[in-house]
C-alpha cells in the first residue's frame, strides 16, 4: 500500500512543482514587460510611514519619577 501511494504521490509532487515554477517564471517575465508605476496608494503608505519613522526619530522618552523610598520616608518623619 505504502509502495502504491509513494508511485503515485512523488511524481504528482515533481509535476506540481514543475507546473509551479513554469507559472512564477511567466509571471515575472509579464511584470517585467510592465512600465514601473506606483500607485496613488502606496505612494500615501510610503508617505505615512516616512512621517511616522520621522516622529519616532524625534521622540524623547518621558522621564520616570521613581517614588521616594519607603524607608527614607520613616526615617525623617
């Protein structure tokens, strides 16, 4: 049984993966005879996120006020 499925499922995998490669490799040969343009779309994104690394860039981390200690507040009471 395990023979019978090994015969049949390696040469429908090796297919599959022909038929996968011959499909990315006339995809890319298509995307390569497009004109390069850039949606409105992305160009927004690419926008917003230039502005938002900007932002991050200018950050300034709050200080954190530590709480007095609790043992120093004894000691002067």
């Amino acid at each position: 049984m395990y023979k019978i499925f090994m015969l049949i499922a390696i040469p429908v995998l090796i297919i599959g993966w022909v038929a996968y490669w011959l499909w990315m490799r006339k995809i890319t040969e298509e995307e390569k005879k497009q004109p390069k343009k850039e949606s409105q779309r992305l160009t927004k994104t690419k926008s917003e996120v230039s502005e938002w690394a900007q932002k991050m860039k200018d950050f300034k981390k709050p200080e954190i006020k530590k709480p007095p200690n609790q043992y120093e507040q004894k000691d002067q009471n």
